[in-house]
C-alpha cells in the first residue's frame, strides 16, 4: 500500500510531521492543555483530555498510520507544535474518501495555517490510490472551521444531523466535499493560491 510522506514542508514556516510517539507527549500535552477552553465548545476528545489519553493517543498512531485508517500529523510552526491535523478514512466501503481534520492552539490562529494544512492534506489525499473524494465535515456553527474548506474551493455538499456532544455542537454537521476533478479544475488552484494545486 502506498503511504503518505510522514513529513510533508508545506512552505518556509509550516511542516506536517506524522507524531512520533512518546517523544512528542511533553510538548503535545502542553499544548492541548493551553487549547483547551478553545477545544472544548467543538472537540468531544477535548472534554476528556488527561495525559493518561494524550498517551494513548501517541501510542495508537503508529498502527493506525499502518492500516490506512488515520494519518494524523502534528502541525509545526518554526519548529514548535501548535496543533494536530489528519486525513482519516472514515468508512471502510468507501474506498474512494477521506475526511480532513484539524486544530489549531488560539496562538496560531488568524494566519492561514488550517488553510494551508488543508489544502496540503488535501493534495496528499489525491496522490493516494483510488482517492478522488476529500470531506471536510464540522457542526455547522462552527464558522472558522467551515472558512477553512471554503477557502479552499470545497463545495457545500450537505447538512446532516448527528447526536451533539461537545458544548457548542448544535447537531448539525455540514459536510464539504472536494472532487480530484474539481480540485485540477479549479482556475485558482491554477493560480496557486488560494485554492489546490494538485496534480502541478
Ligand atoms: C478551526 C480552526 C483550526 C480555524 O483556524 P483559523 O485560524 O480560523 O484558520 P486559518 O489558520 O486557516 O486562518 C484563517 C485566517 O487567517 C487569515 N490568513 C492570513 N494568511 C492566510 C493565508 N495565507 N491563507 C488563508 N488565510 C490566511 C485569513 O484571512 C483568516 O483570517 P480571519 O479569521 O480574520 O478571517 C480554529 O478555529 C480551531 O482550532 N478551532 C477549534 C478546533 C476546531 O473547531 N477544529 C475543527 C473541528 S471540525
């Protein structure tokens, strides 16, 4: 099976890196306590964060990288761990899908690095065999996420319900949907920026 790169230099300052393991637990670990009144209205996990979870968290990405199922990579800013990333594959009948996701410590938000993440799984999404459809999936009030595909050039495919468990969670998920053909297509990802350039 081909794999994704486990370190991928998105520009100058951003690197995605695939976690390595316990190393990464200190740093990870601060980080996610500093993000927390932040995660909280939006990420169920981070109601439940402990340093016993944050390990096993660690301990479990080597196998799930592995089987295809998750490739989580920390976000690095100039060196520093300022937030998580991956591209999952949520349904094992739909072999042709991935689903992005994303979050970043409040210090490194407002300068394009989601956007960026994003756009960089994204194109790795691409290069994976028989990939063609990429999800970007988010309670629907949760607007800075949603920016984040729209940027992008991912299309509001729909809204469905699902059971709320994070505070600010209404109940409803808005799903994005980015094709391969519309992501080559795309006369911005042409230009470069904002939109993706997969396949240049
Ligand atoms: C979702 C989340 C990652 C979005 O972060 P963000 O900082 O808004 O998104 P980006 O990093 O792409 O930054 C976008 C901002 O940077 C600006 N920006 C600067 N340079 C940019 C660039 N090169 N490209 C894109 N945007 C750029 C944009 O204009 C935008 O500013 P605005 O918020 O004033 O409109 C963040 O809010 C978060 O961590 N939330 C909590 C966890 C969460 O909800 N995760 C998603 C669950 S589905």
């Amino acid at each position: 099976m081909d794999l994704p790169p486990r370190v991928m230099e998105v520009d100058d300052t951003l690197t995605l890196r695939a976690f390595a393991g316990e190393a990464d637990l200190p740093e990870l670990f601060r980080v996610i306590e500093e993000s927390l009144e932040h995660l909280r209205p939006w990420l169920p996990w981070a109601g439940e964060h402990s340093l016993a979870r944050t390990t096993r968290f660690l301990a479990r990405r080597a196998e799930l990288w592995a089987s295809g199922e998750e490739y989580t990579y920390a976000i690095v800013v100039d060196g520093a761990i300022v937030g998580a990333c991956g591209l999952f594959r949520r349904d094992e009948n739909r072999d042709e899908a991935r689903e992005i996701g994303y979050w970043l410590h409040p210090s490194a938000t407002g300068r394009g690095v989601a956007t960026r993440t994003a756009r960089a799984l994204a194109e790795q999404a691409f290069r994976l065999p028989g990939v063609d459809l990429v999800e970007i999936v988010h309670d629907a009030a949760n607007l800075a996420s949603g920016a984040v595909p729209a940027r992008l050039g991912f299309i509001a495919y729909e809204r469905r319900a699902f059971e709320p468990v994070a505070p600010m969670e209404t109940g409803e998920d808005q799903v994005w949907r980015l094709t391969r053909d519309r992501s080559t297509a795309d006369p911005a990802a042409r230009a470069g920026r904002p939109g993706l350039a997969v396949g240049n």
